[in-house]
C-alpha cells in the first residue's frame, strides 16, 4: 500500500499499520481481531482466517463437482450399448485433443479432492 497524507499534512503508512494492529480485537459483535481470527475472550485465535477460507472453498466448490459426478453415476445405469469405444488422438483436432488432455486432467483433480473430503471427514 502507499503512503497517504493526511489533512494536517503528516504522511500515514497503511501497510505498517496494518501489520501492528492485525491481532487486535475487531470492533463488533463478530469476535474476531483485524485478520479475521476467530478469537475468545482472551483475544485468543480459535480458528485461523485461513481455515475459514478453505473449509468455506471446499464446502462449495471442492465438493460441488464430486456430487455431481455421484449423482449422475447413481441415476445412470451403465450397460455396454451406453460405453462408447474411445476415440484415436489422430481423428482429433487440435483444439479437441487439448480439451481431452484437459478433462483426464480434471478427472485426476476430482479424485484427489474426494481423497480430501474422505480425510477431512474422519
């Protein structure tokens, strides 16, 4: 952050001040200091912001595509006339290849989030 000055001309550094006072208890009914900690009554961190943040993630979007995915598998009944033989990279275009390397990609992702969950669950 830059330097301000104020109306009587004296220059403010917002960024050290930000530093100094992070652990300082917010004004409000919320119990959290500057960061966004959750903290007791001693000023004490409960729960980091960072925390917070991920399980909030992980809540909406890590978990999102996973159901989704559990949902389509559980309704869809899979029978040998539904699989579709997989296509040769040959026969695709450019674009359709990176969109193929892309999705096995996703696929990787996806279960590396199920992993998560499972952990974080236990």
């Amino acid at each position: 952050m830059a330097n301000h000055r104020s109306a009587m001309g004296k220059t403010v550094d917002m960024s050290s001040l930000i530093a100094k006072h992070e652990n300082t208890r917010a004004v409000g009914n919320m119990k959290v200091n500057a960061r966004g900690d959750t903290i007791d009554a001693f000023g004490r961190v409960i729960q980091p912001v960072t925390e917070k943040v991920n399980q909030a993630y992980s809540n909406t979007v890590g978990t999102r595509s996973a159901q989704q995915m559990r949902k389509s598998a559980q309704h869809q009944s899979i029978t040998p006339d539904l699989i579709q033989p997989p296509m040769e990279l040959e026969d695709l275009t450019p674009m359709e290849r990176e969109l193929e390397e892309s999705f096995e990609d996703d696929i990787e992702v996806e279960k590396i989030k199920a992993e998560e969950v499972k952990k974080g669950k236990k």
